[in-house]
C-alpha cells in the first residue's frame, strides 16, 4: 500500500462549495441575476460571512451571502501562523458563494473577499475588500501571567467544577515566550484540563523542580511547549493512585475507567529520566492516549524507570495509541525495557467494546533513537483484536533490533487484527534489523540513516532511501530545507 507522502504542512486546498450549477462560461448565471444594473457592488459583510467546520473537524466551509449583479468573488484565505505558507484559493476567482478548506487546529485565519461585478449588466467591482478573522482555537478559560509557578497557581485557582467523566474541559492559556514553574505535583482531581502557550510559534518554557509533575484523573494536554523534566525523578505524567475507588465519577463501563484521552502536542519535553507516563498499577485505560509533533529526549536511570517502560501501563492500557511526526532520542546510560507496556490483561471487550472491535497502535513518520532494550512493546494480551498501522518511521538502535515482532507480540495475530508496515527504518547495530515473517511489507528502507549530528541532536537523515521517501519524523526535512 502505497500512501501519499505530502510530509509539509500542505496549506488550504480549496474546493469550491456550489450551491447551484455552474454556466459554461465558469459563473452561475442563474444565482446572480438580478435586476441590479448599473452600480457599484459591495464586498459582503464580515458579520454575515459563516464559518463552520465538519462534522470531524478536518474540514470547514466559508459561506457568504449572495451579492445581486454579481459574477463571482475574489477570494484569499491566509494563515496567520505560517504566513510564508499563505497559499489562497482554488482560483481567484470562486464562482460561488462558499469555499471548503482544510481545516487545522489551533490555527488563526484570515479572509479576504471581494465582489466582482457582472460587466454586462453595467454593474462595477466593489472597490474595497473585506477582510474577516477566524480562529480553531478552542477559547480558554484563563491567562496564567508569566513567572507562575503552576502549582501554586492551581492550588490558589483550583479548576471549576465537581469534575468527572462528563464534566467541562477547562483550557488554560500560557503567555508566549513566558516562564513558569511546577515546584510539587499538581493533582487536578478528576477534572478535564488543557495546558497550553497561546502562540503556536512561540512557545512558553515550563521547568519541573524535583518531585514535581502532573497527576491525571481524567482527558488532560499539553500543547505548544518547552518542558524541562531534568530536576525531576517522578513520572512526567502520573495517572490518579486512587484510594477510594471513583465509582460514580470515572466512566467504568467493564474492567477499567476510562480516561477519553491524554494529548502530548506540539511539545518539546527534555531531561526525562525515568517514565514519561506510569498507571500507578491502577484499573485506568485511555481511550486515545496521542503524542503529536513532540520532541522528547531520554535521559533515564534505572531506578527512576517504573515497571521496565518509558510509557507504563502495570494496572491498565491504553485503547488507541498515536504517536507522530515526533522523534524520541535516548541519551542517558540506562534505559528503559520497554517503549509502551499494557497490563497483560487490557483487552477491547475488558473495555467496554466487543471483541469485533479493535484497538488501533500507530506509529507514523517518527524518528527513535537509542530508545528501549531488549523489547519494545508487550501485546501479547491485544494482538488478535489489533490494528497496527507502521508507516515512514526510523527506528535506530532501539530494542534488540527486532521491532515488528516486539510490536505485534511475536506475531501471534488472529484473524481479527491487522499489521500494515510500510517504508520504515530498522537499524540496528550498524546493519539493517531483519525483520523476518513480522514485516512481510516488502517496503523496508535498508539505507543507513546517517543522521546528521545525533550526539547533537540533529536528526536529520541523509541515507538515500529515508531521503527519497522523507522518514522519521518530517520536522528534520523542514529543518534542512
């Protein structure tokens, strides 16, 4: 299976919306015939133009009303956050009334639209554009000033509400460029939170004291950050150890209570020298536990790492894991057994599904260095109701070599999962990691890497094939370029 390979971020593919048939002439004659003659059109109103998105949020439809004597609209949507990417239309000129774009999260739009006036009515283009800004920014709840400590913070402004499953997501915005502190752990107590910089570009620093980290009880994120986790040697992000059991508050439809999900996003978290996440051996399992477009560097010690794993689940699981376009780099003289370890006993209808359903574990365009010994993952218990979806990664001295078959729990799948692999990297000891019956593919690169400075941390592929078919993690490509 060959997939598209649009690694960049590809900017505002426009498509014509149509809300009648289009003339042979490219404009809808129909819709804009009027007895409008004459006259100096006006750009539609900013207060009238509609925004909306789909129903998955991928996409968003711009609509604007109809403008009598019209033949059609100029039209040019700029993204704020990339704006060397601004990239606007279909064509100039939409002979319609509404646009559907890409729609991205957390991203600030502008538009730009003017009326182009019917000539064979006498009619004349509006002399003035109007210019309509839109967001995908979730609105916050509050400002955290710069130079908080975030502990003390919550503790003097706890998060609203009685919390639970099906409470209020709270957003707390960090200012751009600012520096905050975490100097205990910060327990939000069943509560929904999302941490994140207000500025996509400029990312706020976050430095966790010894001790210090995030205990989860319910969907939690962080987004658009710099972490340093070096002074620490707890978790990163430790799941609630419950002494009362949360019944009543937590979702817990079978075996486990469900956590909708934990985000890693757009972060760069460094010095993290035990686990990243641990379950406190409690009966907790996230539906989508998502790390995105991160940057974490390992620098573990072995007393620090909690049941053997980087990403350790003793008392649970996790329902749909997703980590991409992130590298994970190792720089510590120990390490971690195991990258992501569930409880041999999670499984999809100990979830709350049935077995005809499945858990997904996908692993698209990353970069791993140095990461895990010995073993990768434990799926003994979720291979048969598994989808594994592999695709355009770069592991690098990770494990014992053997990925695919640490994946898919030696392989042992039954007809209700899947392995789908497609042009990874399996470097191992200056050599190409066979990957025997377990990546059957037939797409493995089998070019050395040959980062550029990795002791640096400069991950940047130079091997023929990661070039030609742009592995790993894409930040390492748009670094180059």
């Amino acid at each position: 299976m060959k997939r598209h390979l649009m690694l960049s971020f590809v900017l505002m593919v426009l498509t014509v919306g149509f809300m009648a048939s289009c003339a042979t002439d490219g404009f809808d004659d129909e819709s804009f015939s009027s007895d409008v003659r004459n006259t100096q059109l006006a750009s539609p109103v900013s207060d009238e133009i509609t925004v909306t998105p789909n129903a998955d949020g991928s996409r968003q439809t711009i609509a604007w009303p109809l403008v009598k004597g019209a033949r059609g609209f100029e039209v040019k949507i700029l993204n704020v956050n990339n704006p060397e990417q601004a990239v606007a239309v279909v064509d100039s000129i939409v002979d319609g009334y509404s646009v559907t774009i890409a729609r991205e999260e957390d991203t600030n739009y502008e538009l730009t639209i003017r009326t182009l006036a019917n000539a064979k009515l006498g009619n004349s283009d509006a002399q003035e554009a109007t210019k309509k800004s839109f967001t995908t920014f979730a609105e916050s709840y509050a400002l955290i000033p710069d130079g908080t400590d975030l502990y003390q913070y919550f503790l003097d402004n706890p998060v609203p509400g009685d919390g639970g499953s099906d409470s209020e997501e709270y957003i707390y915005d960090l200012v751009a460029g600012g520096s905050y502190t975490v100097s205990a752990p910060i327990d939000f107590n069943y509560r929904k939170v999302m941490i994140r910089t207000s500025s996509k570009s400029n990312y706020a620093s976050l430095t966790l004291a010894e001790g210090a980290n995030f205990i989860v009880s319910n969907d939690f994120s962080l987004n658009y950050m710099n972490i340093d986790c070096s002074a620490t040697s707890k978790p990163f992000i430790e799941l609630l150890k419950y002494d009362t059991d949360p019944d009543g508050i937590m979702s817990k439809p079978k075996n486990y209570y469900l956590i909708e999900f934990v985000r890693l996003m757009n972060c760069k978290v460094t010095g993290v020298n035990g686990s990243l996440v641990y379950d406190n051996n409690k009966s907790w399992a996230v539906v989508n536990f998502i790390i995105k477009n991160a940057m974490i560097q390992m620098s573990t010690t072995a007393s620090n790492i909690k049941n053997e794993s980087f990403i350790s689940f003793q008392g649970g699981g996790v329902k749909d894991f997703s980590i991409v376009n992130s590298t994970v780099w190792q720089t510590g003289d120990e390490n971690s057994k195991y990258f992501l370890r569930y409880n041999n006993s999670i499984r999809i209808d100990r979830l709350g599904w049935t077995t005809s359903d499945h858990t997904t574990l996908t692993y698209n365009h990353n970069t791993f260095y140095k990461v895990s010994s010995g073993q990768w993952a434990n799926y003994s218990g979720i291979q048969n109701y598994t989808v594994y979806d592999l695709a355009y990664n770069i592991w690098y001295d990770c494990a014992d070599g053997n990925i695919a078959r640490r994946m898919m729990g030696n392989g042992r799948m039954g007809n209700n999962g899947a392995f789908n692999s497609d042009y990874n990297t399996y470097w191992y000891n200056g050599a190409v990691a066979d990957q025997a019956n377990y990546d059957t593919s037939a797409t493995q690169l089998t070019t050395d890497p040959a980062f550029v400075d990795p002791a640096n941390a400069n991950f940047t592929p130079t091997g023929a094939q990661q070039v030609e078919w742009k592995a790993g993690d894409p930040r390492w490509f748009a670094t180059a370029e």
